[in-house]
C-alpha cells in the first residue's frame, strides 16, 4: 500500500472539503496535503534499511525474506501508531501557521495548534525514551520532518492551519490501516497502549487470491484518488469544465492484457513472495503510462495533462493485467 495511502487520503480529503464548502483549488491543496501526510510515516524505510545493513554486516543473510524479517521490527512501529500520527498532524500545522499565519484565523486557534503540537511531542518522546531511546529518536526525527513539511505548505500555499492539520491528521491516521493486509499490523496505540489489532486481514484463503485481493484493494484507493483529482483540477483544461477520467482514457489501456502469458509461465505469487507479482506487473503499466505521456507531449496536449493521460491509461493498464492474473489463477 505504498501508493494507496496517498491516492485514498487524497480522496477522502479532496471529496470532503469540496462537499463543506471549499472552492476546487483549496479542496485540492488540502487533498494534497493529507497525501503529504500519508507518504509520510513510510520514510521509516531509510531507517529500516539501515537496520538491516547492520544486520547482514553482523551475520544476516541477504534476501527479500530476511530483509522484511529485519525491517518489520523497526519499520513501521515508531511513525504509524495513532498517537503519534495525531501528533504528527498538530506539528506539521503548527509548520503551516509559523510559516504562512492565516488572516482568517484567529492567534488564538493558531496558538492552540502549536501548543498541542509542543505538548503532544513531548509526551510521545518522552514516553518512547522510557522504553526504546532509539524509538525516541527516530520519532524526534519524523516530527521534525512534519514541521518542515507543513513549513513547506505553509509557505508555498495559501491554506490555512486548521483545515491543514485536519487534512494532515486523515492521511497520518488512515496510514496504518492500509498495512493490515500485507504484515503484521502496527501497533496502533503505542507508545501508551498495548496491541489492538495484532493479526493482517486476510481476504481470501487461497493466499495467490489474497494477493490479488489486496492489489485490486490498492488499485481501487488509485482510481479513487484519480477521480477527485480530476473533478478538482483542471489538468491542462478549463475550472468551468473539468477533465473526467473517461476524456484521457485510451486504447494504449489494453496492453494490460499481455500481461496473461507472463501469469501463466510465472510462479504463483503470494504474499511471501510478492514481487513475482510487483516487479512484473508494475513495469507493464509504468511502460504503457510514460507511452502515453510522452506522445501525449510531443503531440501538444500539454504536461499537465500527459501526465493525467500517462497515470489513467498506465493505472487502466495495471487495473486489466490484475483480471488477467485472476482469470488465469482462480481455474487453478
């Protein structure tokens, strides 16, 4: 779910505050900035490969297996529990207000996000030292990194703190939900509480089918986000007359299709090997994306909206070689 996060926060976010009241272009802004936020707690990936170069220094084999075995103690455990997503959100708009203060906002409201920021870090530090000072650590790290971030948006934007840390607390808190079907879940409530949810979700008993279950879940985030993107943002066409997915959609899609030899000859892929299935079917559609894009340059569509063109038909493309990897597997 490493894309999904994104494109689901940006969904949620974008939907919402254009059906409350924002114009499209704040409601995009806002969208944007909860996918900030859900790409956020996944930068732990630079310290868990840290953890494991150590490892295989110290002895450790060095695989796919091993890796995820070394990194899912590390990964994970520290950004995406629901407390310190919850703080994350109040530090990065507490980045927004120092950068960009809000007119519109009162220095009370604007006060109240950086005081809870402050204490909210202190308590999440404070109790992580008491346990893991390593932990502490890279949690010290991640908070820094969502003041920066909200920094960013504070000064490049024209949006506010408030519906900024509410737009970042949808994409810190969903985060964790969408790593419930691939490893063992976070733990959701550290570090003050104990386990809640301690076994992934399994969506089918064949585990090849599981697999495949879990991407069309991943896919459906993507099209979703997609589809408030565009009633968002023009993309190269007018604010009066936003682009809909059907308008970039082309014929290029059906490459997907190729994909059946490649789900015949292959392995059936499961969750302990899931790149068969990633490394294979990801470089079919990002080839049939950067097609469409870059004839959709030269042709002079515009950037914005080959790139439009680029993810819709390479995501279509994804979405077709997934059903033919299960018209091809459920048979067997």
């Amino acid at each position: 779910m490493f894309v999904g996060h994104e494109f689901l926060a940006l969904a949620l976010v974008g939907w919402a505050a254009h059906r409350v009241g924002h114009d499209a272009r704040t409601a995009f802004g806002l969208g944007c900035v909860a996918a900030l936020a859900a790409l956020l707690p996944d930068l732990d990936v630079a310290y868990a490969v840290g953890t494991y170069a150590a490892a295989v220094a110290g002895g450790t084999p060095f695989g796919w297996e091993p890796f995820w075995g070394v990194a899912n103690g590390v990964h994970r455990v520290v950004t995406h529990p629901l407390p310190v997503g919850a703080v994350a959100a109040l530090t990065l708009g507490a980045g927004v207000a120092l950068a960009r203060p809000s007119r519109r906002i009162t220095p009370v409201s604007v006060g109240l996000v950086g005081v809870a920021a402050a204490a909210g870090s202190i308590a999440v530090l404070w109790r992580f030292w008491t346990t893991d000072p390593a932990a502490a650590v890279v949690a010290a790290v991640f908070l820094a990194i969502a003041a920066v971030a909200g920094g960013v948006v504070g000064g490049r934007t024209g949006l506010d703190p408030v519906p900024s840390t509410l737009a970042a607390a949808v994409g810190f808190l969903t985060h964790p939900f969408g790593d419930v079907f691939l490893a063992v879940p976070p733990p959701l409530l550290s570090p003050f509480g104990p386990p809640v949810l301690t076994d992934r979700v399994v969506l089918a008993v064949d585990p090849t089918l599981n697999l495949l279950g879990i991407l069309f879940v991943e896919v459906a985030t993507v099209w979703a986000g997609l589809a408030v993107a565009v009633r968002l943002w023009p993309f190269g066409s007018s604010w009066a007359a936003p682009l809909r997915l059907r308008d970039v959609l082309g014929l290029p899609a059906a490459a997907g299709l190729a994909y059946v030899p490649a789900a015949i000859v292959l392995p059936r892929p499961t969750i302990v090997d899931a790149h068969i299935l990633g490394f294979t079917i990801v470089p079919l559609a990002a080839v049939v994306g950067l097609w469409v894009s870059y004839h959709g340059v030269t042709d002079g569509a515009g950037t914005s909206r080959a790139i439009l063109a680029g993810l819709v038909n390479g995501l279509a493309a994804l979405t077709l070689s997934a059903g033919a990897s299960l018209f091809v597997y459920v048979p067997g």
